[in-house]
C-alpha cells in the first residue's frame, strides 16, 4: 500500500503511519516542508495512492469570537477545510488513478457543539459536509471517502488549559489511527466514523423532514 498522511508528524499521523506498518510505503507530509493549506503545494506533489489519510488540522485556542484574529481564523481555515478539499481534489484529479480510500479527519466537534472553540467547530463540520457531499462523485473515480470523529485525543491540539478543564479521559493516539484504519477500509463511503473511549462505529445521521 502507498499512503500519504499530512499532519503525518504529529500526534494521529505518526500513530496512522505506525499502524499502517512496515510494509506500507507512506509519505508523511507536514509543516513547514509541506503546507496543506497551499493548492501550489499539492500540485507539485508527486506518486500515486491507494491510501490518503488527510489528517493535519490546527486550533485556534480562543473561545471567545469577539476577540478571534483574522490571522488565527484564516489559519484555521486553510488547515483544516483548505487542506482536505485540496487534497480531495488532487487525489481525484490524478493520485489516485487506480481509485482508493480518503480519510478526512474530523473530529466529535463536527458533529455536536464546541463552544472551547467555536471556529475550529465550524472547519470541522465543514469536513463532515464536504465528506458526505463529495462522495457520490468520487465513487465515479473508484474512491471512497469517510471522515473520522475522534473525541479528546492526547494530542498537541488539546491545549494545557483545556486539559485541565475535562472531565472525559484522553484518548491514545494509537487508538484513534485503529479507528481510521476502520474507516479506511470501510465498504461504503460518505461515513462519519464516531471514535470515543473503547467506542468505533459510524454515525447515523438524522433524516430531514419531508414534503408536508
């Protein structure tokens, strides 16, 4: 298997690329050799995939809105939306020529309220949207795509003062890149795989109302 990771230095990709194991051929992509937030970037990157695990994202670490910078939002947004739909793209486009798996990490926030930090809930219910809209059209290029949903990781991105604010246990970042492997291999596609304490599973999304 080939795969490329981003955020592939931290705290999940190097926990993905472990559980990957030694036969796999990946390409661990992060900061500051690789930006995911810049489309030349992805242009210039070579290979082909059978595996991509778009993974890097960032939090703002400011809960209040009225004082978020324009530099923290704009970061966020080019890592965590730019850097999956970007990625998406040129998987479509020409990485994945024989079709493949995406994993498009989430996170729980995605799917429920985050008031710790309101914009990096918005980026990550954007993933969600974009995972579940994109995924009929790359069925056409024989890729599927599911996005993972982890709860607290013991990652950098969950800040000291935070930290010492939960009341949930952390979760292994070991335990989390189980959940994506999951999720990667998972025979449908447009999922949003829940990853909790000693929990895997896909959500299931509430229907809309109908016509009245």
């Amino acid at each position: 298997m080939r795969a490329l990771i981003t955020g592939g230095r931290g705290g999940i990709g190097t926990a993905i690329a472990a559980a990957l194991g030694p036969d796999a051929e990946v390409t661990a992509l992060d900061l500051p050799d690789f930006d995911v937030g810049d489309s030349d970037a992805w242009r210039a990157l070579e290979g082909e995939y059978d595996a991509a695990f778009l993974n890097a994202g960032i939090a703002t670490g400011e809960y209040d809105v009225a004082s978020l910078s324009d530099e923290a939002y704009r970061r966020a947004v080019a890592a965590n939306v730019d850097g999956v739909v970007f990625g998406v793209r040129e998987c479509a486009a020409r990485l994945m020529p024989r079709g493949g798996s995406i994993v498009a990490t989430a996170s729980l926030a995605g799917l429920t309220v985050s008031p710790f930090d309101p914009v990096y809930g918005l980026t990550k219910h954007a993933v969600v949207g974009f995972v579940r809209s994109v995924a009929p059209q790359l069925e056409a290029h024989g890729i599927r795509i599911n996005a993972l949903c982890p709860g607290f990781t013991d990652t950098a991105i969950v800040l000291e003062e935070l930290r010492g604010a939960l009341d949930v246990p952390l979760m292994d970042p070991s335990f989390v890149a189980e959940a994506a492997l999951a999720a990667l291999g998972d025979s449908e596609t447009g999922r949003a795989w829940i990853v909790q304490p000693n929990r895997i599973l896909p959500f299931r999304f509430p229907g809309i109302p109908g016509p009245r």
